[in-house]
C-alpha cells in the first residue's frame, strides 16, 4: 500500500531540492536584473557570492532528472561557502567589519549598498537569507534521504 | 502497472520543472520590458523638462539648417566609439540629405579631454570644427594613451589645417570657450549623460545604444516630421 502511494505522489526529497532550484534560479535571475538591467555596480564580494548560486541553477535540474540525493552534498558545499561569503558581506555592510579588511577593488565599495527595501533589507542581507533557506532545505532532503549524505 | 504508474510520477516532475521554468522566464522578461518602458519614459521626461539644455546656439551643426529632424550628439573627441560612429553619422545626412542635421555638444569624459575639446572649440570659431573633428578622430590613436588625451599632440595633427596657430592657442585659453566647454558639461550633467556617444533625436533620448537603432530612431522621426 506504502509502496503504490508513493509511486503516485512526489517524494519529498525531490520536492525539497526542486524547490532549492527555484528559489537558487530566483535569486540568479534577480541579481542578473539589477546588474545587467538596473546597471548597479556589482563588488568584488559579490562575485564571490555569484560562484556559489549560479552554478545550483543548473546543477540542482541535473539531480532531478533522475533523482540523485548525491547532490545534496556537492550543492550543499558551495551553499556552505556562498552563505559564509554572505554573512561577512553583510558583517561588512553593517559595520562590524573595518573597511580595510574587505578585499574590494578601489573603484567599487564592497561596503556601500545600492538597494535598500525597507531600511534594512540590501543585497547581501537577501544573499544571505537565500543561502541559509537553501542550506536548510538540503538540510531537511537529507533527512529524507536513506543515506545521509552531508556526513 | 508498475512501471506505468512510475512514468506517471516522473511525468509529473517534468511537467512541475517545466512549468517552473516558464514561469520564472516569463516574470524575468516582463520585468525587463516593465523596466525599459518606464526607462524610456523617464528619459523622454527628464529632457522634456531640461529642453534648454539640449541645444545651443553656436554649437557646431552639420545638415540642412531647416532640416526637421536634429540629432544632438553628446560626445569626446577621445572616446573610441564616438570615433567609429563619426562615419556612420555622416552617411545618415548625406542618405537623408536636407531632413537631417546633427549637432555636436562635448561631453570631456576622458582625462585630458577638456583641453582637445576646447582646440576643437578654438578650431570652430575658426569655422574649421569639421575637418579638425575628422583628423583627430582618424588619427586618434595618435593622440590618446590608455585613455589619456594629449591635447600638445591633437595641436600637431591639426597643422595640415589652414588654422591660425596663434590665434588657436589663445582662444584655448579664453574664458569665452571655457564656458561654453561647462555649459555643455553642465547641460549633460542635467539631461544624465552617463556615455559617450549619447544621441538624442528629436528630443528623444536613443534607448537602446546602437547603429541600426540610431538609423531606426531617425527615419521614425523623419516620417513623423515630413
């Protein structure tokens, strides 16, 4: 009976990294918009931070068709470093960072931000926030998953 | 019956993944056009309340002077794509011969510039503006350096030119060209011309930077104005 519904119904382990295709595809989407589009200066910070999301877009689809929980593992190592990226960014943006600790070429602040919603919520905040949901979602698909696999 | 259920599953993720796809496509391409359509309002707008800063008397034109269609070319004399566009400006009043007419205004964007712009400048009171523009963009390499202008070397290139040496060399320092050179800084300033070369046609801003667009945007305004 267990085995005939879950033939019919979407594991939730595919469910949960689909859902991190589509908010990590969100995310690159948005950034491209407002630097290709907006034209704001992207930092060298930000770069880094674009190593780490641009690649889940097409890698995460990859681990989809078929399934592959391995991929909870490699997406997770470069969720890992692209949040911690994130958190100094922001660190940086909100102050607790020296300026002459940031690596940032000369001609575009790492420390300035450009789009402020809300008062508070800038790029890095909302990079950070969509590296630690992501994290969190491959945190849960490896539950689901028989194996574990960020060990 | 196993398997055909199984494909029923797999059916149903690739209808999920694609329509994702659609979706997130569709929203990003909307919010670029959403976006460039209030870009160009915005543009039309801003020269629409600045329409004093966008042509001056004196200015060098070239063109039928009734002609009913204006480009107004904001431009430095060091900038590479304003030099591979000087041609391309050329053929469109010689095609459109007596319907067009460009105006020059200078925008010294490049270090240095400011010096060459007023030679051009001092060439123009001279009513040598033209032939003085083609040399130093012909020869351009010959006067800038990795973005620096060299004005002592745009001087020498201009000697072919029957041009009063003497006279040139003053007038580049006068006061009467100095203003004229921050007026036209201030007036792009105003209509936010962030690059060189910025056409306006008719009033319009050109939105989207490009040769066939240019030509485009021009015989638009041509069949609106004759």
């Amino acid at each position: 009976m267990k085995n005939i519904n879950s033939t019919f119904s979407i594991p939730s382990s595919w469910l949960l990294v689909f859902s991190c295709w589509v908010i990590a595809t969100t995310a690159t989407l948005t950034s491209l918009f407002f630097s290709e589009i907006v034209q704001l200066p992207v930092c060298v910070l930000c770069w880094y931070q674009r190593i780490a999301m641009y690649p889940l877009v097409l890698m995460l689809p990859l681990a989809l068709f078929p399934f592959d929980a391995k991929i909870i593992r490699y997406a997770g190592v470069l969720t890992f470093f692209g949040g911690l990226i994130a958190l100094f960014h922001v660190l940086l943006v909100a102050g607790y960072i020296p300026e002459s600790a940031q690596p940032c070429v000369a001609d575009i602040s790492c420390s300035q931000t450009h789009l402020n919603l809300f008062g508070w919520l800038n790029m890095p905040m909302m990079s950070l926030f969509t590296f630690a949901l992501i994290g969190k979602l491959l945190f849960y698909a490896n539950t689901k998953t028989k194996r574990g696999y960020l060990e | 019956m196993q398997t055909l259920k199984l494909n029923e599953a797999t059916l149903n993720k690739k209808i999920l993944f694609l329509s994702t796809t659609v979706v997130l496509s569709l929203i990003f391409f909307a919010a670029i056009s959403l976006f460039q359509t209030q870009q160009v309002s915005k543009g039309n707008e801003l020269v629409n309340n600045n329409l004093s800063a966008l042509t001056r008397i004196g200015a060098p034109t070239k063109g039928a002077a009734d002609a009913k269609v204006t480009i107004v070319e904001f431009f430095d004399p060091a900038c590479e794509t304003c030099a591979k566009f000087y041609p391309l400006v050329n053929n469109i009043i010689k095609k459109y011969q007596g319907k067009v007419k460009v105006e020059m205004r200078y925008t010294p964007f490049h270090q240095g510039s400011e010096q060459v712009v007023k030679l051009l400048e001092a060439a123009h009171l001279q009513g040598k503006f033209w032939p003085a523009l083609e040399i130093l963009f012909a020869k351009q390499s010959f006067w800038t350096y990795n973005h620096v202008a060299k004005s002592n070397q745009a001087l020498q290139l201009l000697s072919p030119l029957p041009l009063n040496q003497q006279q040139l060399k003053i007038d580049m320092e006068s006061k009467q060209i100095k203003n004229i050179v921050s007026r036209d800084i201030t007036d792009a300033k105003s209509l936010e011309v962030r690059a060189t070369p910025q056409f306006f046609i008719n009033g319009k801003p050109l939105a989207n930077f490009g040769y066939k667009q240019l030509v485009q945007s021009v015989e638009r305004a041509i069949t609106l104005a004759y």
